[in-house]
C-alpha cells in the first residue's frame, strides 16, 4: 500500500502525503541538525582559541560558521549560551571597534576550608 492516506469525503486531488503529515517541527529537524552542528563547531574553535590565549576576532567566528548564515548572532548567542552552561565561561567582546572576544571564567571562587582540605 502506498503513503498516501485517504480520508471519508476526500476526492483524490485532496489526499496528503505521510511527508505532508508531519507537524512544523519535524519539517525543521533538519535545520535544527545543522544548527545545532554550526553551535558545536563554534565552541570548540572558541575553546581551541582560549587554549591558546588567543584572542578571538568576530571574522574568525564567521569563517568557522560559513558565510551563508544569515542568523550568524542566533548561534554565537547560542555558543555563548552552551559555554557559560557547560564550562562555566562567558564570551565578551573586549573591543568593540575591531569585534575582539575572550572566554572569562565565570564560576563562582571556592573559599575558605574547602581549598585547605
């Protein structure tokens, strides 16, 4: 049997696809897929540059993103957003004219008896 449905009072031209059935955000898993992939492959060029102690320019994090992103800010909030989440560091931009970033340590000091033990 085929993957059309066919439902009561339904002429031919009005059957839907099993493709047809599926809800908005099954049709946008794939561009989630690739989203999700653009996020995790900006962390780790951020991490690799924060490794090195190297500053992090805006152009590199296009060129690692493609240029054909047009919701490039959509996934530097979201890196941003995975980094502070998991490691515990937050992207700021140190100079705003030349659209210079580092990762800061954001996690809270240990005090006291616990750094002793």
């Amino acid at each position: 049997m085929s993957q059309r449905k066919r439902s009561k009072g339904l002429s031919s031209s009005q059957m839907t696809d099993g493709e047809e059935d599926c809800s908005p955000s099954q049709r946008d898993q794939p561009f989630q897929d690739q989203m999700n992939q653009k996020v995790s492959e900006l962390v780790q060029f951020l991490l690799v540059k924060d490794q090195k102690k190297i500053p992090i320019r805006r152009a590199d994090m296009l060129k690692t993103v493609g240029q054909k992103y047009k919701n490039y800010t959509e996934i530097v909030n979201r890196a941003g957003k995975t980094l502070q989440e998991v490691f515990g560091l937050q992207l700021m931009e140190i100079d705003t004219k030349l659209h210079t970033y580092i990762l800061i340590d954001n996690l809270p000091r240990a005090e006291g008896e616990y750094l002793c033990k």
